[in-house]
C-alpha cells in the first residue's frame, strides 16, 4: 500500500473519532457537571 494512502487513511480515521467523540462526550459532560452542581448544593444545604 501507497504509503501516502495509508497516511491519508489514518489521518482520516483519527479526525473522525475526534469529531465523533466530542459529539458524544459534551452532552454527558455537560449532564454530569449538572448532577454533580445539584449534589454540591444538597451537601452545602445539609451542612
């Protein structure tokens, strides 16, 4: 294999895990960071 092909390929593939992961991660991220606010606020609350 051509081994500008093959550069190609991989930098194609690692662009679109990165794309791909922060499309799925930022949400969750963003879900955590609220229920671990809220969870802050119940334990400032308690005390």
């Amino acid at each position: 294999m051509d081994p500008l092909i093959a550069a190609s390929m991989i930098f194609t593939l690692i662009l679109v895990v990165l794309i791909g992961g922060f499309i799925v991660l930022f949400p969750v991220t963003r879900r955590l960071g609220k229920a671990l606010e809220v969870y802050l606020d119940q334990k400032r609350n308690d005390a």
